[in-house]
C-alpha cells in the first residue's frame, strides 16, 4: 500500500496513450461503464485531463486516421 501523498508514474507507448484517451474521452461523457464509486469515474476523468494536456494529436485534423493507425498497431493478435 502506498503512502497517502506518493506519486506513481505509469509509462504508455504514444499509440496506448492515444487509444486510452479516446476511451477516456467517451467514458467521462457517458454512463455505459459499470462505476462502482465515484472515485473511480474521478479517477479516469482526472487520468484523461491529464493526457488531454500532453497529446498534440487530438488536434491534428487527422486524428481519425492516428487513432486507428495506434489501434491497428495494439490489436491482440491470435
């Protein structure tokens, strides 16, 4: 258990950081997840402000394209 206060940090490839925040994007805007508490929809609204902050890519005009490109390149395989 950690400390109350300590920071983790979690390393994502640029297309899982694409793919997580489109879902972030419609998770925080809709109520199709099964939230159990509301903790838990802060915390994924709070983890997609924060990439929203740090991806020029939902800006690029072809977006579209970038994110089906990153979600070709993680799609289980098999």
């Amino acid at each position: 258990m950690t400390e109350e206060g300590t920071k983790l940090s979690v390393s994502l490839s640029n297309d899982e950081a694409l793919v997580l925040f489109e879902f972030l994007s419609r998770s925080c805007s809709d109520q199709k997840l099964a939230i159990e508490h509301g903790a838990e929809k802060q915390v994924l609204c709070n983890i997609h402000c924060r990439l929203e902050r740090l991806l020029v890519e939902p800006l690029d005009p072809g977006y579209l394209d970038l994110l089906s490109r990153a979600r070709q390149a993680l799609r289980p395989t098999g």
